[in-house]
C-alpha cells in the first residue's frame, strides 16, 4: 500500500510540524506498548482516549510510564510542552494514529524531511555502508551516527551510541513502532564511553563490526589526558575528526565501515598522521570516494574508509564512484544505479580502468600518505605521461626551489598600494607584466616584504582554477599573488623559465591535475607541490627548453595580430579591412 504522507495529515493542526510529528509517534509507540507492556489499566492508550481528553492528565500518565519506558523519559527530558497541545489536536493525532493505513518509517519522517534534519545519511548512503561491512556477526555497533537509516538494512543488532537526546527518543520509537533491534546509549562515547568489558570495566567492549557516520569537523577541546582507555594516540587540536576515527578503532574487533569527509584523505598536520598510522599497520583495506552532491543537507564530499584489522594483503582498494555509470540524476537528487555491483568490486578487489584500482602501501607512503583518489584512479592519458616522466632523471621541487602559498592581504585603503595577481592575470605565453587589483596595506607592510614577487618568480594557480601558470618579469611597482597560488622561487633564470614551461606542458598539467582534492574547491596542498618530481634535462634539452618559450611569444604574437585583424573585419562590416 502506498504510504500515507503524515506531513499533509498533521499539517493543519495547530502545531509546528516537528512537535505533531513527535507527538503522533509517541502516542503510536503508547498504543503498541498498550498491548505488549503496560499492564496498568489506567496507564494504557485507549483508556485515556475513551475518556475526555486532557493534556494535564496525559501529562501525568506519560510521567508514570516514564518510571518504567524509555521512550517516554526520553520525550519528558526534551519537552513538557504536551501541556501546550489542546484536546482537540489531541483527537486529530489520535484518529491519525487509528488510521490503519502505512504510513512512512519513522527515521524517514524525522530525517527525511527538510526542516526536521541535521545531518544524517540517506537510505541508500545508509544501505552502501552496510554492505561494505559485509557483516557476518549478529551484531553492529553504530557511535555518533546522526539517524537510523541503516537500523533498516540490516537483521543485526545495533548498539548504538551519541550524545544528542533527540536521537534517544528516535532510537526507541524505531525499536517499538519499526521492531528495530537497537540498544541505544546517551551519552558523549568520546568522554564517557557505555560499551565497556563488563569482566574488566578497564576495557572497552570490543565488536567485530562498526559503522560510523561521525559529525563532520565538530570542534571541542576535550581533556583526553587521562583517557583510561589509551585511545587517542594522534588526535591534535580542537577537530574531533581523527577523535572519533580513534575512538572506532578501539571498540572494533574485525571491521569497520566509516564515512568522512573528502578531506580527511588529504589534509596535513593529525590527519596525515592517522593516514600515515592505518596505513603502516595494514589497517586500510579501501576507500570508496562518492559523487558529489550526494548529501541533501551538506555539500561536503564524502568518502567512505575501510577498515579490515585481519587483512594479509599489503595493497589497498582505491574506488571512485564519481563516473556516471555508479549514479542517476533524479532533479537534484543523485540516486545509487547499482549498489550490489560497488560492492562486489570492493568484496573482490576488481580493478576497472578509470574506476578502481590496487595500490600498494609503499606506493602511498611515497604519496605523503595521500588517499586522495585522482592520486590513484587515473586515466589511460594520464599514465602515459607518468610512464613518460619516469624516463627522465627526477628531482624533488623543494630541493631546488624555495615554494610557498601566497598569503591573504586585506584592503585596509591606506598605505602602500600594490598589485595582487589573480590566476586571470596570467599572460598566456611569456613574461606576466601587468594586471591584477590595487590594495593599499599599511599594518601588513612587514608581510609584504616576506611575500612580495620578484622577477622570475613562477607561479602556479592552486585554488580553485588549478594549474594555470605565469612567470614574472622585472618588477617596477609593487606586487604579490594571490591567495590562489603557490610561488616557485629559483636564483637561476633560466631554471625559471624551465619549471615554467614544464608546468604548462602536457605532463606537468597531468601531475598538478593528480594532486588535486576537493570539487566544490579544488585545491593542491603545499606540501604536495613541494614533493613534484621535476625533470632533470641535460644541456641540449635546456636550450631547447629556452627556445620554445621564445618561440611560443612569437607565435602568440601572431595570433594577437591575427585576432586584431579579425576584430578589424568585425567591426568594418562592408567596408575595406585595413
């Protein structure tokens, strides 16, 4: 039977929708609980329904039944406002309730629906993370997840785990009205943990699966000094992330499944150490990079970690399920074409061309312990040109050049006026002379010296336009590169001019295009630029190096003249061109 919209139903009730929505499933987990666990009479559903409706007397009945039901003291420690709800939206709920019809789930209608939500994963994210699990064991244990799709694909037995009350509340009306398995804690798991070795209260409870849909970039500054448990070995600062990532790894025994965002592959500073710590132990067994956009409430990327504490492989799963053939587009929606499919290549370590790949985890450590996935799922082009640039000697960047990211200068509108260079400003071939807007700083003046462009100072866009490229000329008037770019500096001219022309060409646009993270933003850390390996040209292809960038200015002057030529006939419609 089709579902019943209960968002229409209750719509023209006098309350806001969420407490309607609440109030309506926690009279329908009462009814249920009428007739398999309240034994008193005069505490049941129908009682107080065939009597006069009264709010306070509800009141009292729900304050009862709280000594004894959860769901019910989970509802009281968020609202007394049951008092506010008159007798007349009272019957309404209940002749809802009385109605047979099906009606939606209940972590659809609190997850679901736009106004109600945090953030929690869709069903289909929810069905993707339990399969990669590929659980065997009757239990899965779910801490800080926002939501409960996943309670609805699975049989296991979910401990479930996180401070926010709403979600307590949730949890019980999914186990009484949906006769979900779930056991659910209330608490901070990061602080004060629940699951706790009942023989040894010193330990954590260990589960061979978990599945963690943690918040993203929570900040906190928690004293995990005297952790009794040991756990938090890299986390660093006040982002919980790499917190969390260690808290899971804990309490798992076998496997994990848990989704992060995109940057967590890729970020220096505590996170590149936790990298640097699944990987040198052999803890990854796959990253499963999602499509953009994916999420309703957040358009931040996400990718899913792997986690296999019994793995005897030493190479890990890299997927990236960004290609099309993975999804539909429904409006704005992205819908999951095949899930089965994503998680046979995972389950079987299949390698598709632009699709999936093994790596080894020597490979990644070479990578600064990057997940990124264009580090790893390339094209056929792009492995050309690598297989290319393996035939020449290489060098570090770092080694031979001074790198570093331009800095943020604010227009104060007085002092010194320079000129920042945006990626726009770049000259197509040759010398960058000119361009770029005015800012006056004054409190800055001793960051400028530090950040001021000199000539032949190379500059490489990336931040959001990536690989765009310029080299600068004798300076007049002062100047620095924007916030966008990353600044090469050599003492030899002629070096300039050589890293230039490599970063333009076809093999240095494919490396800078491999080091790229992020959609929304696409950025290239540092540290990654830092670490290129530069070619080692000998004399003779030096001086040819010279000569096409002399030769590129002339032909781009040509087409300058030719363009100007163009415009002439544009502009002369019946006339002579001249």
């Amino acid at each position: 039977m089709k579902e019943k919209n209960i968002f229409d139903i209750l719509g023209r009730l006098n309350l806001v929708q969420e407490q309607a929505i609440e109030v309506f499933y926690l009279l329908k987990a009462w009814k249920i609980l009428s007739s398999t666990g309240i034994t008193d009479d005069t505490l049941k559903y129908n009682t107080f329904f065939t009597q006069k409706v009264d709010s306070k007397k509800l009141l009292k009945i729900f304050e009862e039944l709280a000594k004894k039901h959860n769901v019910f003291k989970f509802y009281l420690n968020q609202h007394s406002n049951i008092l506010k709800v008159d007798s007349d939206v009272l019957v309404a709920i209940y002749n809802a309730v009385e109605d047979d019809s099906s009606y939606m789930s209940v972590n659809d209608a609190f997850y679901t629906q736009k106004g109600l939500r945090d953030f929690s994963v869709s069903n289909q994210i929810a069905e993707l993370g339990i399969k990669l699990l590929n659980n065997e064991n009757d239990s899965i244990y779910v801490p800080f997840s926002n939501g409960f799709a996943y309670a609805y694909k699975t049989d296991k037995k979910i401990f479930a785990e996180c401070q926010n009350p709403k979600n307590a509340f949730i949890s019980e009306l999914v186990r009484i009205i949906d006769k979900r398995d779930i056991e659910f804690a209330l608490n901070n798991p990061l602080e004060n943990p629940a699951y706790i070795n009942p023989d040894a209260p010193h330990l954590l409870k260990q589960f061979e699966s978990v599945l963690s849909f943690p918040p993203f970039g929570l900040r906190s500054k928690p004293d995990f000094s005297n952790d009794k448990f040991n756990r938090f070995k890299i986390h660093r600062g006040t982002n919980l992330d790499v917190a969390h990532f260690e808290h899971i790894l804990a309490q798992c025994k076998e496997k994990a499944v848990v989704l992060m965002p995109v940057g967590f592959t890729y970020r220096a500073g505590a996170e590149e150490k936790f990298r640097e710590y699944l990987v040198e132990n052999n803890l990854l067994d796959a990253i499963v990079q999602l499509p953009p956009n994916l999420h309703s409430a957040t358009s931040i990327e996400t990718t899913f970690f792997v986690i296999n504490k019994h793995r005897s492989s030493n190479k890990v799963l890299f997927i990236n399920l960004k290609d099309e053939q993975f999804f539909k587009r429904d409006g704005r929606k992205i819908v999951f074409e095949n899930i089965d499919k994503i998680v046979d290549i995972c389950k079987n370590k299949i390698e598709i061309d632009n699709i999936s790949t093994l790596v080894l985890n020597k490979e990644i450590k070479d990578n600064n312990y990057s997940l990124a996935i264009d580090r790893y799922v390339v094209s056929q082009e792009a492995k050309e040109l690598q297989k290319l640039l393996s035939s020449y000697k290489t060098i570090e960047l770092q080694e031979i050049a001074e790198i570093r990211r331009s800095q943020l200068f604010k227009d104060e509108g007085k002092g010194k006026e320079v000129y920042e260079l945006s990626p726009s400003d770049f000259s197509k071939a040759g010398f960058t002379r000119e361009g770029g807007k005015v800012k006056k700083i004054g409190s800055q003046f001793k960051k400028y010296e530090t950040y001021k462009l000199q000539p032949y100072d190379v500059l490489v866009s990336t931040k959001g336009t990536i690989g765009k490229v310029a080299i600068i000329d004798e300076i007049s008037e002062p100047v620095i590169a924007s916030q966008a770019s990353q600044v090469i500096r050599v003492k030899d001219k002629n070096r300039a001019i050589e890293l230039y022309m490599f970063f333009k060409s076809d093999i240095g646009q494919a490396m800078l295009s491999q080091l790229v993270a992020g959609v929304a933003m696409p950025q290239i850390a540092t540290s990654e630029i830092k670490k290129l390996q530069i070619p080692i040209l000998s004399e003779s292809e030096k001086k040819q190096v010279i000569l096409n960038f002399n030769n590129e200015i002339k032909l781009y002057n040509e087409v300058d003249k030719i363009n100007v030529n163009i415009n002439q006939i544009h502009s002369n419609f019946l006339g002579n061109s001249k």
